[in-house]
C-alpha cells in the first residue's frame, strides 16, 4: 500500500537556504554582466546623477525594469542614490567603465561566455585529455587576461625589468605573452628612448591595435606576425616571455635558443611561467585550489630544473629569480644575460 504523505506537515530543509543563496547570487552575477554588456555604467558615468527616466532613454532599457535593476544596483552599492536621481559609484566607476584605466569588467563578461571553462567544467574533471587549454583563445578572453594582469602583474614584471644594470642603454624590447601589448608600452613608458614590438595573437590583434591607440604608442610599439621558436630577424636588447611557453612544452629547447639567437650579447632574457605545483585547500581555499590544479594542468611548465637548465645551455644564463603573486597562483621570474654566440 502506498503511503500518503501530508506535503502541508514536511520540514523545512536547511539546505533551502543554501539552495537560495546559490541562486541569489547567481542572478546577481548575470544582472551586472548584463549591465556591463548594455554599456549602462558608461553612459551613468558619462551623464552623470539622472533620474530612472532618464537612464531608460539614454540606456533602451524598459521602464518597467528600471526601477528594480536601479534598486538592485544600489543594494550592491554599484549605483549610489542622491534624492531621485542614481550615479555610479566610486568602485563601479573605477571597474565597469569601459574608459577606465582599471576596467575589470571583462572578467566578469569571459567567465560566462560560451567558450569559458567553467561552463564545461564536468569535462576538465572527468575527461580532462580531450582539452588542449583551460583558457580559450578568444578575444573576451585576451582582453580579460589584460584586466587581470593590471592588478599587479604588469607593473611588477616592468619595476624588475627597469632594474636591471643595462635598462638605461636598451634600445629595443620584444614582449612574447597574450598578446595585448601592455607590457612592451608600460616599459616604453619609463624609459623615452624604447621601442618595442609584440609578439601578435590571432584572438588579441584588435586588442593590441586598440592599446597601441589607448596610451599613443604607434610610434614605438610594432606588431610583430610570428610564432614561437620562428621569430623574424632582428636583435633585441630585452626579450620578455611571460606565460607563452607551456602552448609547446615539448619545444622548449628549440625555443628559447630562437630567442637567444634574436637576444644580443648582453641582453636580458626575462621569463615569468607557471611550475607545477601540488594543490592543497579546503573552503573557500578549495575552490581557488580546485581551478588552479585544473589550470595547472594545461598552463604551467612541469620541470623548473629542467627549464632552468635548457636556459643555461643555450646562452640565456640565470643570474635572478623570484616568485609574484598572480590570478593562478606564484609564477616564477627568470632573469638571464644572454652570453656567447653572436
């Protein structure tokens, strides 16, 4: 006999409010990716406090919706409110204005793109052979790689580069990483005398040519159409590789003794890469362990001995090395003086 139960008398579950709260801050999320995609910030910014009619024209958004997104924004203090009328708040105006020196919002716009790894996340945990790369070459995904990068990466990779003894009399600079370019032009822009040229990636060339325009250095940062281990001729007096070598793990060797050939007597070699290492956390912890394991896996070079005797043995001798803070963990920089050879 089947047994009746009294749905009106079940328990709350405590797992509800988890549940809840997943979806909360799910939607949450997908409001302001959506905001950062109708440009609503940026026209806030550029318009300054208006009323909720008022960023229904300016924006297209119904006005049936502006009212609870305006609230919305405001409970997340990305909108601030002054009587009537809404205007952005500091932090949104620092991060989600597309003008902005220090605009994130592209990281948030890649995570839930199509290609994003995180909507396949199931593949990397059970087939994770079948994947080639945890971060797909699109241009969502270059430009948000630049956006993670300004958070400390660029300006640590351009003070240890500046520091070094022959910086002052260095002429020429070639960047080898994402390809958007910000790493050759933050170095042009503490020494006058620079020129630069970059390494082109398919998926960031529109990218580079907008940065080239952004910070005005058409005149001193070329791009450059070529691969790994087949650069175009030219010396340089620094070359900057940073996490561009993992693609061809197999081809280090042929590698880097292209760029010692393309590097003059002298010149500094400076490499920043991920080495693996064992993934270990729980919480919060847990998860950031979780994608850098899972990120480790396609990103980082196994051997850093063997790197760092493969940079030895074809003229690029190490003479520093020191650990950053980035997105994915510590990656490791090598500083070298090509010596030997021509």
């Amino acid at each position: 006999m089947t047994e009746e139960i009294d749905l009106i008398k079940l328990p709350e579950l405590p797992v509800i409010e988890v549940v809840d709260d997943l979806i909360q801050v799910y939607k949450e999320f997908m409001v302001i990716r959506a905001a950062l995609q109708l440009k609503v910030f940026d026209w806030m910014a550029e318009n300054g406090p208006a009323t909720i009619e008022d960023i229904s024209k300016g924006t297209k958004i119904p006005m049936e919706y502006m009212a609870p997104l305006m609230g919305m924004l405001f409970y997340l203090d990305i909108v601030r409110r002054s009587g009537e009328k809404y205007l952005v708040s500091p932090s949104a105006n620092l991060h989600f204005v597309t003008n902005s020196r220090y605009y994130q919002g592209d990281i948030i716009m890649a995570l839930a793109e199509h290609e994003s790894p995180w909507n396949d996340l199931k593949t990397y945990l059970t087939s994770g052979e079948t994947k080639t790369t945890f971060d797909q070459e699109t241009p969502l995904m270059g430009a948000s790689h630049a956006e993670q990068e300004i958070r400390g990466m660029l300006k640590n990779i351009t003070t240890v580069t500046s520091r070094w003894a022959g910086f002052k009399d260095a002429k020429s600079f070639l960047e080898i990483s994402s390809g958007h370019g910000l790493y050759a032009m933050a170095t042009c822009q503490i020494h006058p005398d620079l020129k630069a040229s970059v390494l082109e990636q398919p998926a960031s060339s529109e990218l580079l040519q907008q940065n080239i325009t952004r910070h005005e250095m058409k005149d001193r940062v070329t791009p450059v159409k070529a691969k790994l281990g087949s650069l175009p001729d030219g010396k340089y007096d620094i070359i900057l590789v940073s996490h561009s070598l993992y693609t061809d793990q197999n081809q280090i060797d042929a590698i880097l003794k292209d760029i010692s050939a393309h590097l003059i007597n002298g010149g500094l070699f400076i490499s920043n890469n991920w080495f693996i290492r064992e993934s270990e956390g729980t919480g919060m912890q847990g998860l950031y362990e979780l994608e850098l394991g899972i990120h480790n896996r396609y990103h980082a070079i196994k051997d850093r001995d063997g790197y760092e005797k493969i940079c030895n043995e074809n003229g690029l001798v190490i003479f520093q090395t020191g650990v950053l803070r980035s997105a994915y963990g510590e990656s490791t920089i090598h500083m070298a003086t090509k010596t030997g050879g021509n």
